[in-house]
C-alpha cells in the first residue's frame, strides 16, 4: 500500500508453492531434443523443468527452483513450471515482498480490491474495464461514455491499476476503442507506456482496431484466475476474514457466521479452529441458502 492507496496485490495460498522456492524432484521422462522434462516434486505435484543438465537421466534425483506456480485453467491444470538449480541444497519457501506484516488492512482497502476481482470489472470515470480469463490469454474490454479517443485515454490509469491489483501476468490483450487516427493511437500508446513504468512488460503498439497485446512474466495464479477457477474457496476464505474483522470490533461471546450452503461445505475445521482461538470466542456457523456466494456475514452474540 502506498498511504491509505492499494498499489498493488499479490495472493498466496498456504501449501502453494511460489515462484523462487527450492525443491528436490526425481527425473520422471524427459522430451526428447529438447533440455525439458518431466519431474516429480518432493510434494508429490509434478513440474515442468527446463534447462536439464545433458547428463542428466530419467529416474535421477535433481535440485530445482520453481519459477512458475501451477495454474488452473478450464478443464485442466498447467503444470508448475522449474528450472535446474545451481545448488542440491532445498531451502525453504522465498520469503514475502518486504512490507510491513499487520493482521488486518485498513477497513475497505482489502475488500475493494477483493471485489473488484470477483466481478472482474474496474470502474473509471465514463466508463468500465471489464477483463475475461481465456486459456490463452486475459483480455481486457474497456465500455464507456463519450469520443472512442477519451474513453481510451481515461480507461488508462484503470487498466494500470488492474494490472497491478489483480497480479497480472502472461499474455494480456486489451481492446481498446478503435480509434481511426494515427495520433489517437499514438496518444494512447504514450499514456499507457507513461502508466505502466516500472511495470516489467512488453508491449505492441495499438493497431488499426485499438488492440495492444502486453506480455508480463507470470509467477502463479492471478486474482482474476483464482476466482475463475476457485471461486468457492476465495469467497470462503473471505467469509473467514470478515469473521475475524466482526470479532474484533465488538463484544459478545459467541461469533455468528453466516454463509451460503456451498461455503459452509468448503470450510475446514482446522480454519474454525484457527478462527476461535485468534478471536478467543466460541463460534458458530449457519447457512442461508438465500445468500449469495460472496454476501457471507458476521456478528456477535451476547449468550
């Protein structure tokens, strides 16, 4: 965060692994040709790995560093993908960006971010980003009020903003409003290149249509991918958060839960636990199957 500004979020998943982490794999095959292969984690998981060594054998045990987490897709899961470490020695998971660790954010600074990525949409003024999660890429729609030059030139900072709270990354289209001027596109080019700085990305200039093509490195599962694939257990894990912020702002000796029969479903008792000794109340948990997946909500009970 930059003063009472998200700038930018990254999610992670206990027991995921990270983009940076050391494991040991076993060589299960390799692709023959190619220094690529198949290995087989030490947690079970199976990882692309590139850069084999050309002695290395099938069944040989190797030290490797993720450099791309697992990602869920329709249909199937993308492998994690590794690359041959310079050291055998594991050592644990990379450690977090630097920043100051809290147990909260600020009230609406979370939930903003978290709702903007569950409806996959970011509103700027005169108009809306709408972004959709293909297989191929995420592509970005940009709907809006006005000449097709100023409803692009002010979705730019929206689109910036997306990129970096919704932790974007691979290939990325935006389609903008076809703008028949040169110097239309050219503006637009330079507002966004001007918005994107200190952003690693490669970019194409606006063609003919008002489509530009980002390229960024992806080091796991977007926001956007964790809703279009996890949807249940990001909105359960937000019910969870928004228990303990309830707890924490008021009295009463039992907490009061209540969510939509499929989340209810998805909970796991180790998380009630958790949630009961870090709020130090008893805890109870009730569906309303009228609730929307993402309306879960919270009180205390004075008995």
């Amino acid at each position: 965060m930059g003063g009472e500004q998200v700038l930018a979020a990254r999610i992670y998943w206990p027991g995921e692994l990270r983009a940076g982490e050391h494991r040991r794999a076993r060589l299960i095959s390799k692709l023959a040709g190619t220094r690529r292969g198949v290995a087989l984690l030490d947690d079970g998981t199976e990882a692309l790995v590139d850069h084999l060594p050309p002695g290395v054998t099938e069944g040989q045990t190797i030290a490797v560093v993720i450099t791309r987490a697992a990602l869920a897709e329709r249909g199937r899961l993308k492998r994690a993908q590794a690359r041959v470490a310079s050291t055998d020695a594991p050592v644990a998971a990379p450690p977090l960006p630097e920043g100051r660790v809290v147990q909260r954010f600020p009230a609406g600074s979370w939930d903003e971010v978290w709702h903007a990525a569950s409806s996959a949409s970011l509103d700027f003024p005169g108009g809306e980003i709408l972004l959709s999660v293909t297989p191929a890429m995420t592509v970005i729609d940009i709907d809006g009020v006005g000449s097709p030059r100023d409803v692009a030139l002010a979705a730019v900072p929206g689109i910036a903003r997306a990129l970096r709270w919704f932790d974007l990354g691979g290939n990325i289209g935006i389609d903008f409003p076809t703008l028949a001027a040169k110097a239309d596109r050219r503006a637009v080019d330079e507002a966004l290149e001007a918005a994107l700085a200190g952003w690693p990305h490669e970019r194409t200039a606006m063609n003919g249509f008002g489509f530009v093509q980002l390229v960024a490195r992806a080091l796991g599962p977007s926001l956007l991918h964790r809703f279009a694939t996890a949807r249940l257990g990001a909105a359960t894990r937000m019910a969870l958060r928004r228990a303990e912020l309830a707890a924490a702002g008021g009295t009463g000796r039992t907490l009061l839960l209540t969510v939509h029969p499929a989340l209810k479903a998805k909970i796991k008792q180790p998380w009630l636990a958790e949630l009961s000794r870090r709020t130090g109340r008893a805890l109870e948990v009730a569906v309303d199957p009228a609730l929307a997946i993402e309306a879960a909500h919270a009180q205390l009970l004075q008995a």
